[in-house]
C-alpha cells in the first residue's frame, strides 16, 4: 500500500502544480493559494452587507495539500493546532494584499471548498453546503482522495466527513477580524 500511496502522491502533487499554473494562483502564507475569478450564481447578501451579484469579482482561495501534508502525524488536535496557526498566518497575508493589491481592488467576497465540517466564524468564515449534482460527487470522491494521500493524521483522513463545502468570506469581514490574526512571537512567515 505504501508504494500505491506515494505514487498517488506524486499524482496528485503535480496535478496541484498544473492547477496552479493553469488558474495563476499565488501563494498566500504557508497554506492557501489564491486566484481570482468571475462569480457565476444567484445573488448572495451576507451578514455584514456585502452584496455578491452574477459576474462579481470573486478571490478564490485553494488550500496548500503540501504544506498541509508536511504537518505531519500526532493527535488531531495537535495538527488542527498546527494548522490553525498556519492558517492566520495565511489569513493575515491575505488581508494585508486585500489592503494593497490593485489586482484585488474589486473583490469583495473570497471563496473557497473543502470537506472541512463547518468552523472558522470566528475569523469571519461562513460556510454552506455546496448543491447536490454531479460536480459535487466528482469532487466528493476527489476529497477522500486528497485526504487518504495529503491528511497528516490518520484520524483525520478515517472520519469519512468528505461533504463539499463551500467557504465564504467577505472584504469587510476578514478586515473586522484582522486583530485575531495578528502575527505571533515565532510565527510561520
């Protein structure tokens, strides 16, 4: 198995570079990568009043499989832990280019997808249910791929929770929590 595992590794590490280079996508932080795109769907009103309408801007985050891979074994907890402070760090890169960026200056809403159960209210995330079709199972079955090669906790990988979801974050509220992401003394940067 072990053989299959890092053939399917290498796979899905250069299907990431290929997506990478294929969306223009640039590193922001240790874990996320960010692209922009046009919004496609119905108009979406958040909390804070931000307003997405059909053909809107819209940031698209990716995570980075690698990295997260790189965080290694130990409890689910203690990786969660890791990642979490990978992932303000990220955040907060991402709300410094959201400040300074002319190529970000229309976006006000950034979206992302994972199978991650709903969290992350508390740096402004919102996150739905992504609509059942056929996109959504291929990319079901994509997760729990990603997930067997790329979770660094065989917990995390056996919990089977590879549900789609779509995460939203708007301008407003990535600024309004960006207290909570500031840098800590030793942080990843």
């Amino acid at each position: 198995m072990k053989a299959a595992h890092r053939i399917a590794r290498k796979v899905l590490g250069w299907v990431d570079g290929w997506y990478y280079r294929r969306n223009q996508l640039r590193t922001l932080g240790p874990v996320l990568f960010l692209g922009t795109d046009r919004y496609h769907g119905p108009e979406l009103r958040f909390e804070d009043g931000t307003l997405l309408r059909d053909n809107d801007a819209i940031g698209k985050l990716h995570f980075n499989n690698a990295s997260i891979a790189a965080l290694g074994e130990g409890s689910m907890h203690r990786v969660g832990f890791r990642f979490a402070k990978l992932m303000r760090e990220s955040l907060r890169q991402l709300n410094e280019a959201a400040d300074v960026d002319p190529a970000l200056r229309e976006v006000q809403v950034f979206q992302g997808v994972t199978w991650i159960p709903a969290h992350g209210e508390v740096v402004g995330f919102v996150s739905t249910p992504m609509p059942r079709d056929w996109r959504t199972r291929l990319l079901t079955a994509h997760f729990r791929m990603l997930s067997w090669v790329f979770a660094p906790a065989a917990r995390i990988r056996d919990r089977g929770d590879t549900e789609p979801r779509l995460y939203w974050l708007t301008r407003d509220a990535l600024a309004k929590n960006a207290s909570k992401l500031k840098r800590e003394p030793g942080a990843v940067t």
